[in-house]
C-alpha cells in the first residue's frame, strides 16, 4: 500500500472535486470521524496497547479487541475518515435514486488509503421496495466498542452485494495484504494472498443468523525459488453466527444484543472477517459468545457493559515473524504459537456521567483471563485497567462532538498475559475525539 501524507492527499481529492462540474443542488454530503489519543507511554520495546490479540503482521498492528481506549492507546492510536457521497434523485423515473460514496481512512503512522468507494441503486423496478444494490469496495462491520472489537467485519476491495430488511449477501475479493520478512528465509513475504469471499444475513424481526466463507486465490509457493509458508496450499475457512437483538439489557431499560459465531479454518479473532491470516490453518476450529449493549435504567448515567468468551482449537504449532513499525524491511520479532486449546473471557463496563454542561465524567473498568494464550502450554493469567476522568464537550450528551477526555489509569496483571516489563502501573492519557 503506497502511504503518503493524509493531509497532502484529502487536498488532492478536494482541489480534484473543486475542478469537476458540478450541480447546484443539496445531494453532496461530506462527514466523517477523528480521533488522536496516547498514554505518553514509551513505544520502542513495550506492548502497544493492552490487547486481546494482536496480529503481529496485520495492517498497522492493530488489535483485535483491547483493554479499552481511557489511557490504553500508543502514539500511532490516531484514526481518521472522511466521507463525501452524491447522491441522485428521480433521475428517470420518481422514486429511483443512485448514490456514490468516497472514503479516505488516515492512521497514526501516517499512511492513507482509500477504504470505501462503492455506487448503491435503489428504486428499481426489478427490486422489492426497501432493496439497493452495490457495487465497488465497501467495508462494513459489527463493533463492541468497549472493547474496540470489530466482532464482524466484511471488507471487499472489489465486489458486489444485495441489502434489504431482511437479506444481505456479498461477494467480493481482495488483494495480496503486504507483511514483513519469512522468519525462516529471510525474504519479503505477504501476510495474505488475495482471496474470494461471499457473506450473507437473514433476518427474521429481531433474529438474524449468516455465514461468511473465505477462499485464498493463489497458494504464494514460491518466492524467489524459496519455499514459503503454505507451500502450495489455498486456505479456506467458513465462519456462521446467530444473533438476537433485545429490547432491554437483562431487563433493564436499554437495549443488547446476544451473538455466538462458530468457525472452521479460522482462529476465534478472525470469525467473520474477511481474513484467514498467516495464524490460521485449514484445521483450526473456534467459536464466539458474546453479550453486550448499553444500560439507561439510572438517571445521569449512560452505562455500556460488555462479556466476551473465546475458544481455539490450533491444529498444530506454528511461529510468525512480526511486521516491524520502524523498517518494515528488515526481520522483526518470532512468535511462537501453539496447538493447546486457547479460552479467553473478557468483561468490561463503561460508565458516562454528566456533571455540567461542558464536562462529564467517564469510568471503566475491564478484566480479562487468559488460558494458553496463542496456544502455549501453561501461558495462563488476567490482566485488569481501572480508568476514570472527566470529558470536555460543548454538550454533554454521549457521542456529541468534538469530545476530549483526560483519564488516569491502573493496569497490570500477568506479564505473560500484557507483555508488560512490569506487573502494574499507572498510566494518564487523553483521547480527543470528533464526528462531522
């Protein structure tokens, strides 16, 4: 993926717009999200974040889940997107419309690139009346936000799809995700080669239940005569889930949502993502139970709890070579991961507290127990965050923007489990964030 400045490439989309024709009307939306925070922790030789999982060749090393964001995030935790869609109405007939999104996604190590950028149709005679249709890259996603974990995540860099009230598919590619060096041979290697995939949903009132299956297109047999790992295999995996949405959260007022997802050829982390991974192997089995939503029960309070349990099953034992931030060119850190059945439990809960009109209060409080993390023998243990602070806003409400929250942090546990250099410590941090 070729990077370059965010800045220098959302001027050139928008001088590039500037000079197309255009037509008076009110059918052009430009939107997005923001978000910089840190815990002035030292980068160089410590965890970036307290993380469920983390891939150490995924794009940007970003986690698959997290002890929270309340002074939980590295300097690289920035995250921007920007979104500008058209949209044409009664073109040719009234009630036909089309629209086109386009979707500029910046991270903290300053590399860009263009994430979403899909046509959808609707109105048409050969469609039920609530159906679009699509073409193009879109990512989509299901998120615990908690804990940052994208539980669902269907991202096609090239495809096509059906969405209506009660039926969803998609099928769609994507291309070679680069990575760092083999650790055996020493050679550039990609993380993943390009892969088909096809994803879909039904829903009936508050029920939904779907499947995602993933095929790898090219097998990466060889690299400059040398042998890579895979040699002459094209993974697959399948991954299914079923969901219940409820009107409430354990009888409380609020709302949540139940979701168990199983698969096979796929470790727990990736169920139901458009991602096999170098950690997966045709004959890897896990499975997902998930529970959460957000509580309204208490005046003044705004809570948002959440449980997670993962299991994997790894065929065999297996090692990774990470994918370095400094020079990705050169050979990072080996990991080793096992063939022991792997359970996690994560347990957390969020609480917002108006105080004024301009500042709130935020509270978190998450534990997470490990049992052979990676698939190591014995490598068990917990780790825990107590975060709180106060928030500034123009409004005290969740999720109105600009928000920027100021926290302080208790965290530790077992070192085997955080990859600390520590058993605890206090950490402060910050985390602006904005929706436009």
């Amino acid at each position: 993926m070729k990077q370059t400045s965010l800045v220098v490439a959302i001027s050139a989309a928008l001088m590039a717009t500037a000079s197309a024709p255009t037509f008076a009307d009110d059918s052009f939306t430009f939107n997005g999200y923001a978000m910089v925070a840190s815990d002035f922790q030292a980068e160089t030789g410590k965890a970036k974040n307290l993380a469920f999982h983390i891939d150490p060749t995924g794009p940007n090393q970003d986690p698959r889940g997290k002890m929270g964001d309340m002074a939980n995030s590295y300097w690289h935790d920035m995250f921007t997107a920007i979104a500008m869609n058209k949209r044409w109405n009664d073109v040719a007939e009234e009630g036909q419309w089309a629209d086109l999104t386009f979707e500029l996604v910046g991270y903290g190590d300053k590399s860009v690139e263009a994430q979403q950028l899909f046509a959808r149709y609707g109105g048409l005679d050969f469609l039920p009346e609530d159906a679009t249709v699509w073409a193009g890259r879109r990512y989509t996603g299901e998120r615990i936000r908690i804990f940052a974990y994208n539980i669902r995540e269907l991202n096609a860099d090239a495809g096509f799809g059906y969405n209506s009230d009660n039926f969803d598919f998609t099928i769609g590619y994507n291309q070679d995700d680069m990575s760092g060096w083999s650790g055996e041979d020493q050679l550039f290697k990609t993380a993943e080669p390009s892969r088909a995939l096809g994803d879909f949903a039904y829903r009936i009132g508050q029920f939904e239940l779907g499947a995602t299956y993933v095929k790898e297109l090219e097998d990466k047999t060889t690299e400059l005569g040398v042998p890579q790992p895979h040699n002459g295999t094209k993974r697959d995996a399948i991954s299914a889930f079923a969901k219940y949405k409820f009107g409430s959260y354990a009888g409380l007022d609020g709302n949540s949502t139940f979701i168990v997802q199983a698969g096979k050829g796929v470790i727990a982390p990736y169920l139901n993502t458009n991602r096999i991974t170098v950690l997966s192997e045709e004959d890897d089995k896990s499975m997902r139970a998930s529970y959460y939503g957000m509580i309204n029960q208490f005046d003044g309070f705004t809570i948002e709890p959440a449980l997670v349990y993962e299991y994997t099953d790894r065929a065999e034992d297996r090692k990774v070579t990470e994918l370095r931030d400094l020079n990705p060119m050169l050979p990072g850190k080996t990991f080793e991961y096992g063939s022991e059945t792997e359970q996690k439990v994560f347990a957390g809960v969020n609480v917002y507290q108006p105080v004024t009109n301009h500042i709130s209060m935020q509270y978190e409080a998450i534990y997470a127990h490990m049992t052979n993390r990676n698939g190591v023998d014995g490598a068990d243990g917990g780790m825990y965050k107590i975060a709180a602070g106060p928030s500034i806003q123009l409004k005290t409400l969740p999720w109105v923007a600009p928000i920027t929250n100021f926290s302080v942090a208790y965290a530790g546990g077992d070192q085997v489990i955080t990859d600390l250099d520590v058993d605890n410590e206090w950490r402060v941090g910050f985390r602006m964030e904005a929706f436009f």
